[in-house]
C-alpha cells in the first residue's frame, strides 16, 4: 500500500504542480474545471446516482455550470459559500438523526454544486485577480499559501491529537477526529501565518489580519474534511473513488480545500488585498 501510495504521488506531483503553477489564467481555469469535473464525478456517487450515464451526466452538469460563471464577476457565489458552510456544520452536528432531511438523491446532488463551484470559482479569483499584500504581488504565492494553510492545519492537527486527542470531535462521522486535533491544527496555523507576515515585510495590522484569516479558513476546512466523511458514511463507501491508487478519489485529497478555497477567497477580497472582477 505504502509503495502504491508513493508512485502515485509521484506522478501526480508534476502534473498537479505544473496545472496550478505554470499555466496561464486561460489553462489554469480548464485544467482546474478538469478537476473539478471528476470530482463531481465522485460526487454523483455519494449522491446515489450510481449508473455512469448519470454520473456522467452530473459531471457534465457541473462544467456547464463552471463555464456559465467563466465570465462573471461572481462574488455573490462566494457569499453563498460562506452560508453553506454555516450551514454544513448544523448538518455535521446532527447527524445522524436529520439526515433523512437531506438524503434524498436531488439533495445530496445539489450538495456536489455547492460544495464544487465556490471551490472553482474562488481559486480562479486568486489566479486572475488584482492581488497586493505587504511586499508581493504575486497571485501563485496567493494559491499555494492557502493549500498550505490545509496542509499546516492536517500536521498540527495529526500531532496534536496523538498526543492530547482523547475528546472526540465527531465520532458519529469521523471517529479518528479529536478537539485536540482541531486547536493543535489552528495553533499551527497562526504560527505559520505570523511567520509568513513577517517574512512578507507586513505591517501589525496586516499580520493581526492575516493570522484571522488564515485561522478562520483553517476552521472551515475541517468541516469539508467532515462533510465529507458524513456525505460517505451516509452512503456507505469508504473513499470517494478509486481513481488514485494508494489515495482514494480526488475529492478524498481535496475535500479540505473545496471548504477552505473561497471562504479564503473571500476573506482576502473583504480585507482589500484582492481586486477582483470577471475571472477571465
């Protein structure tokens, strides 16, 4: 397993970090909308539409949706995430005694649309926008600190909750997950943020900012960790797919992301260091 898990990175590293890194705004929309479209793939799954016609057709679905958006200034897609995500945590918190208010097919479809189009739309507003912060300008510097942001929040929180993680967070979903966990991931998190600020050049006021929003963005994606988790234990698979060997599905990598992906965004945009408008 161990080696499965290692080819496969390796070999998705380089594609992965040319696609976000080396593309123009134009490429990076098609091959993230690329990936998003197998994650809806994976999506159509969890959702109940097991026949691949469908899943397909979900799949086609949400690009169709992507691709009207293209050209949009839709920040307004933003503002709906951060409510979703508000709302997600009702639905984490009381599973699985509501779950028959949200298990139907139609429901957990219109789910995919709301957890996967933010995610699309808030990192093509990082890469195209207008973006200034402290001493940079540099809109990959943007992308890659909020995927490590993710990953400074799965480390602390790994080490913290082997060491202090006896109060669970949600057993009922994720049963691995611990309080400890969680405060040892947004701990590392500020840290991390503080370090960069400085490292930038930033001044108090935008370290102070920084550090809320990176640790506010951190918080919300562990409840993509667990909507995810609660959207497969509902459905009773243990991984979203089995596209990357060693890895499960895409969107068992990047379930974090598509929660922490435009509340960033959107943190960034209302504290005035990203301009943005139609994302093209």
């Amino acid at each position: 397993m161990l080696k499965t898990r290692i080819i496969t990175a390796l070999i998705l590293a380089p594609i992965a970090i040319g696609g976000v890194f080396f593309l123009p705004p134009v490429g990076f929309a098609i091959f993230t909308a690329a990936l998003i479209a197998l994650g809806a793939w994976e999506w159509a799954n969890m959702a109940g539409l097991i026949e691949q016609p469908a899943r397909v057709g979900y799949s086609a679905a949400v690009l169709v949706v992507l691709a009207a958006l293209y050209t949009m200034t839709a920040q307004g897609v933003l503002w709906l995430a951060l409510l979703w995500w508000l709302a997600v945590f009702g639905l984490v918190a009381s599973y699985p005694k509501n779950s028959a208010r949200w298990g139907s097919v139609p429901a957990r479809a219109a789910m995919g649309l709301l957890v996967l189009v933010p995610a699309w739309v808030g990192l093509n507003y990082l890469r195209s926008g207008e973006f200034e912060f402290a001493l940079t300008d540099n809109n990959l510097l943007l992308i890659l600190y909020v995927f490590s942001l993710v990953w400074v929040a799965d480390i602390g929180a790994y080490f913290s909750g082997r060491k202090f993680g006896n109060a669970k967070l949600a057993p009922r979903v994720s049963p691995g997950k611990s309080w400890a966990g969680v405060w040892g991931g947004l701990a590392a998190v500020a840290v991390f943020a503080l370090v960069v600020s400085q490292t930038l050049g930033a001044g108090a006021g935008q370290s102070v900012a920084l550090i809320i929003i990176s640790v506010v963005t951190a918080a919300v994606s562990v409840l993509g960790d667990l909507f995810e988790s609660m959207l497969k234990r509902f459905r009773g698979i243990k991984d979203s797919s089995r596209l990357l060997p060693g890895h499960g599905g895409i969107m068992d990598r990047i379930d974090s992301l598509t929660a922490a992906i435009p509340i960033f965004t959107l943190l960034v945009i209302q504290f005035g260091w990203l301009n943005v408008g139609p994302i093209s």
